[in-house]
C-alpha cells in the first residue's frame, strides 16, 4: 500500500498525525472482505452494522445497473419519481399503521436532525416554545453532527469536547433491567420524577430501543418502553426512537418498538435500509406531530441536496424486498440461537463480564477496555473483521452467516481473550 492512505486520510475516531495502519480491502463478496494480500476474511461487522444481506449481492447489483441507466440522482424539491414512491410503499407495509409521513435524508445523524426538529417546530406551533429540551437516558449514542450529540451520552459518547457548545439536555440513567429478567418498576422512579418537575420544558424523549449501540451494546428490557410510552403521554412531550440500529430484523423483530408493542410519535432508520449499499435515511412520523408541525401553513424547515436520491431509493426497495422473500426472521433467530449456545462459552475467561446476545448481536462484555491494535491484529489473524469499542467485543454479523462461519468468529473471540488473559498473568 502507498503512503497516501497513512499521510493524508483522516480515518473515524483515529489520530490523523500519528496513524495506526489500516488493512486494504480490494473487493467484497459475500460475508467475506478480500484484502490486498490475497486472503479473505469474515466480517462479524456487516460494515458497522448495515450489510445484511452480505456483499455484491447479485439482486442488488443488478438494480443499480438498472436505474443508474435511468437516473442516479435528481432534485427532490418540486419533483418525485418512481423509486421514492415504491420505498415509500415498502417502508409504510412494514411499519405500524401509526405511521403516516416519511422524510428522507442521507444519514442517520441528520435523520436525528430531523426528528430533532420536528419535535422543536411541533410545539412551537402549539404556542409552547418552552418546550425546548430534550429527554435522554445515559449511554445513548445518537450520532455525531451537533443536536445528535446533544443527546448522546456526555460522558461516555465520544463528545465530552464539544459540551460548551452543545444545547444541555436532560439526562437520567439507562434502564438496569435486562431484557430477559423481570422487569424493576424502579427503572423508572429517576425519568418520572424528572418529567414531573421539568416536562414544560421538554419537548422529547429520545431513545434506541431495546439496544443501546455504541454506548456499550447494552440490551434492557422492553416494559422500559412500554412506561416511556405512558409517560410520554401523560406528561405531553414527543416520543422517538433511533432505530438506526436496530431497525430491519436486527434484534429478531422487523424494528425493535415491536418488542415493546408501542408506537413512538417519530422514528429514525438508516443504516441497513439500503442493505449497506449506499448512505441513506429516514425519519418518519404520524398524524400529530404533522398537524402540529404544518399548524397555520407553516412547513418543516430541512430539505438535503440528496433527499430520496433514486439510486439509492431503488436499491432501499430491493434491499426491503430481499428481507421479505428470504425468510430472513429464521435467519436472524437461528443466528441467535447459535450465538446462545455457543458465544457463552467466553464467560469461563477471566477478562470477560458478561455475554449477551439478541437477534443476530453477540456481545461480549469484558471488565476493562481492549487494546485496539493488538485485538485487531489477532483477530485478523484468525481470518475475521471484528471491531470492539472500548470493554465490548461484539459481532453484528450478516444474516446469510452459516453456523460454520459463526463458529469461526465465536472461536476469534475466545481465543483472543483467552490470549489477553495469558499476557496479563504472564505479567505481561
């Protein structure tokens, strides 16, 4: 590899002036990343999070070649086209019928953004300005343009940095109960009272449901949702949640909400809407918040250069098409059952905390963070791509991964950790 990549690419959350050594992928297939020197390793990633249907696939493939021949991109302000139409009618079949209203952008974050917003314009439009806040639980990861970093966690959320410039928001701590204990009322008793002192100020709770993702792939139990709900309505503030992560069958339900039986007023998706082909989100909400928005002819005040992209519209439409026609619940819960049966394996090794797993999530949650390089090297190594963030070693694998290929990321793993625990007794 030259040196351009090292002396001139600034790589997420890395050091630009003293970089660490990044591997060249040349090509993708399948659930496997074919690097320069020839060997083929298995993406426990899905490319953070988003192929799920595996690389060159070859449906997809050939929807891009169909409408690139058409268009690729097209303003979306006074005009529309078939792509967006169709997505839009896939995207409202598999939504609750609560959902009414979808704006598209080009990111998880800005979809934030957008949510954000119309929360905001929503009640200033109700004469109730004062709503101007937001409601979040700690180790939330929302994403990293501004008001998205408003609402991640301010300790633990990567943005400590920016605090003088970010609106304050409220936050309480993330729920304790797990996902498949009993669920402790008292999860609630913190949020409840802040509602009750200071909900004229706030104008939403924001959350990811059921996972909380790069706060540390925490997975709490669905009656927390169930009481945000009932909260949200009671105390009159806007409920949305980030399903950047969860949503299209990751946690084993098509949108992790489903789990719960709630309805938010406003979601985010992204990530693996267009099955990890192309940058493209949504945020979509009902009825109300639209009136409240659009109260005397006023509009909601965003419009992105690549709002409803076609291309990347056909391709979301494929994508949605592949997970209904391919049995992809099965997958996604015999990838669970695997990862059940077998990931636990890691909790005899001194380093490890606990292992968690849901949907096609495999956690393991080690006592103090991991060195990045030397992991990232083992793993390798071992012929796979994982990449832990800070104490959390986890795999997001593609839903076309065999129990073969699981194994093998599952060995990767502990054998790994069980390294990291001979080095450390070692004296290492």
């Amino acid at each position: 590899m030259n040196n351009i990549d090292k002396e001139h690419i600034w790589h997420p959350y890395s050091s630009v002036l003293n970089p660490r050594t990044n591997i060249k992928v040349d090509s993708a297939n399948g659930i496997y990343l074919n690097l320069e020197d020839g060997t083929s390793i298995i993406d426990g990633m899905s490319s953070w999070w988003s192929v799920i249907h595996g690389y060159n696939n070859e449906t997809i493939n050939s929807a891009i070649t169909e409408q690139i021949a058409k268009m690729s991109h097209v303003m979306f302000g006074g005009l529309t086209h078939e792509p967006v139409i169709a997505l839009t009618e896939k995207i409202l079949s598999i939504i609750d019928d609560e959902f009414k209203y979808i704006f598209y952008s080009d990111s998880g974050s800005v979809a934030v953004e957008i949510a954000m917003k119309m929360a905001l314009q929503y009640f200033s439009r109700e004469n109730s300005i004062s709503k101007n806040k937001f409601l979040t639980v700690k180790r939330g990861y929302h994403g990293d343009t501004f008001g998205a970093m408003s609402v991640c966690d301010p300790t633990t959320g990567m943005h400590s940095i920016f605090s003088s410039f970010l609106p304050q928001n409220y936050f309480v701590s993330e729920p304790k109960s797990k996902f498949d204990e009993a669920f402790d009322k008292d999860d609630l008793n913190e949020i409840t009272q802040l509602l009750e002192e200071k909900h004229e100020s706030i104008a939403a709770i924001i959350i990811e449901p059921i996972v909380q993702g790069a706060g540390g792939m925490r997975i709490y139990n669905k009656e927390y949702l169930v009481g945000l709900k009932e909260l949200s309505l009671k105390y009159n503030v806007l409920l949305i949640f980030d399903e950047i992560a969860t949503g299209f069958g990751r946690t084993g339900k098509m949108f992790a909400y489903e789990h719960a039986g709630v309805v938010p007023d406003i979601m985010c998706i992204g990530k693996a809407l267009t099955g990890g082909y192309m940058t493209m989100a949504a945020t979509i909400t009902n009825e109300k918040v639209a009136q409240g928005i659009e109260k005397d002819g006023n509009i909601l005040m965003h419009g992105p250069t690549f709002m409803a992209n076609p291309l990347a519209c056909k391709v979301a439409s494929t994508s949605i098409d592949l997970l209904l026609n391919n049995n992809w619940q099965d997958k996604v819960l015999g990838i669970e059952k695997y990862l059940k049966e077998n990931l636990t394996i890691c909790e005899k090794l001194e380093k490890v905390k606990e292992v968690r797993v849901i949907g096609a999530i495999g956690v393991v949650e080690l006592h103090k963070n991991v060195d990045m390089d030397f992991v990232t090297k083992e793993f390798v190594k071992r012929g796979v791509w994982i990449r832990p963030f800070m104490k959390t070693v986890y795999i997001m694998p593609p839903y076309i991964t065999k129990e073969d290929e699981l194994q093998k990321l599952i060995d990767a793993i502990y054998e790994t950790i069980q390294i990291m625990d001979l080095i450390k007794n070692m004296g290492v």
